[in-house]
C-alpha cells in the first residue's frame, strides 16, 4: 500500500520587496493631484460663470437705467404737460392721469430692478453704502430693515463685497416674503481679517428639514464657498431665523475687469 506523504506543502509566494507597492502609491497619489486638477478646474469655472453672470447684470442694469428707464421719463413728462393742457374737467385729462400713475409706477420698478440686477453703489462706493442703499429699498410699512455697520466695514476685495451683498440681497428678499417678520436686521463687522455678515428677523421660522429649495439657500451657499467662506442658518418655529456668513478679506481683485 503506497501511503501518502506527511510532509507539510510549502507554499511558494512571490517575493514582496520594497518596491512592490510602490505602483498602487504611485496610482493613489495621481489619482489625489487629478482630483485636485479637478476641483481646480470646477472651482475655476464656476468662478469664471459668476463674473459673466455679474457681467450680464451690469449689462441690463445700465440699459434699464441709462436708456429704458430715461425713455419712461420723457413719456411721463409728456403726459404731465398734456393733462396741464387739457384742464383738469376734461375726461381726456382723468384718462391721461391714470396712465400718467402707472407710468410713474412703472417707472419706479424699472429702477428698482435695475438696482437688483446690479448695485453700481457697491462698485463704486463699497459694500456700506450698497447695504444701506438695499436695507432703504427694502423697507416699507410694516416691515423695516435696519443696517449695523461701521464706517471701515468695506472689504478691500470686490470678490468678498459682491458675495455679502448678494447673500443680504437674498436673505432680506427671502424674509419679506416669508418670515412674517416686522424688523430684519443686517449686521456687517470685521475680526482681524474676516467679515462677519448676519441677516436676523424673529419672524415664524421654519423647519429646516422640510426647506424649500426655492429659498435660495443654495445660491447663497454656492457662493459663499466660492470664496472659501463659511454659512451657516439656524431657525426655529416661532423664534425666527438667522443667516451667518463668515468670509476672509483675500484682498484679490477679480481676473474679470468690468467695463
């Protein structure tokens, strides 16, 4: 009877040296740098589509403003000096009022989006004045919008002052609509280097679970982080709600000069 052999089977592994991982290291840190390009490229275009954006804005503000809004002027002059005519029995002089009112109306909300599309005070007088100017537009009869913020509190980068003054832009919009609110209050301070932004009302709050994406909270967020900020929202049921924006004053000009 032949018997199988007890001897132990020796295993033969290829020899793993030094060397031997070196390719899967190699292959994690390219994939690292290519996800960094990546991120590079995203970051770089989304940027890039901003500034077109804000371009385009400033491109329809200036026509709003500069030809749309002159063109209404002369309309409503017009009609002025036609109801001075005409007497004030005359039923052509009550129908040339009532078109007179709208016109003004009308004039009123051309300028008021002009104002939204793009804030010229930012561009030229910083973001203080903008805020001031947008808190003023915003206010009405039962709902008032009060601006804190000191004189210096002007970021020395347009990139930062048109990031705040968007996220106010839209946290005010969002409160008049939705808050039931009677006081906003924006708040702009600078720590060392770094903007603090809050938007506040004590209006009904919301449930953050159950947000609506037509609030516009990611618009905010998107560019918060295009700058390498931080936002941050807490609301509750029946207290009200606060927006936080922290952002560092990089003091780097836009790639885009606007003209």
């Amino acid at each position: 009877m032949t018997h199988a052999s007890t001897a132990p089977r020796i295993l033969h592994f290829p020899s793993i040296g030094r060397g031997s991982f070196a390719p899967a290291f190699a292959d994690a840190a390219l994939s690292e740098r290519e996800l960094a390009q990546r991120e590079a490229v995203v970051s770089s275009l989304t940027s890039r589509f901003v500034l077109a954006q804000e371009e385009q804005r400033r491109h329809l503000a200036r026509e709003l403003h500069d030809d749309i809004a002159q063109r209404l002027g002369l309309a409503t002059s017009e009609i002025g000096a036609l109801i001075e005519q005409e007497g004030e029995s005359s039923t052509v002089t009550h129908r040339l009022a009532i078109v007179l009112s709208e016109l003004r109306t009308l004039c009123t909300d051309v300028h008021s989006m002009s104002h939204d599309l793009h804030s010229f005070k930012l561009e030229y007088l910083g973001l203080r004045s903008a805020l001031f100017d947008l808190c003023k537009r915003h206010s009405h009869q039962g709902f008032e919008v009060i601006l804190r913020a000191g004189e210096n509190e002007n970021p020395k980068s347009k990139e930062v002052s048109l990031c705040l003054y968007r996220v106010a832009q839209e946290a005010i919009a969002n409160a008049s609509k939705y808050s039931h609110s009677a006081t906003v209050v924006v708040t702009v301070a600078k720590e060392k280097h770094v903007f603090l932004l809050t938007i506040e009302d004590v209006g009904v709050g919301f449930d953050k679970s159950q947000i609506s994406q037509g609030l516009g909270l990611l618009s905010m967020e998107e560019r918060v982080n295009l700058v390498g900020g931080e936002l941050t929202l807490r609301s509750v049921l029946g207290s009200g709600t606060k927006i936080l924006v922290k952002i560092s004053d990089k003091d780097q000009p836009w790639q885009v000069t606007l003209t």
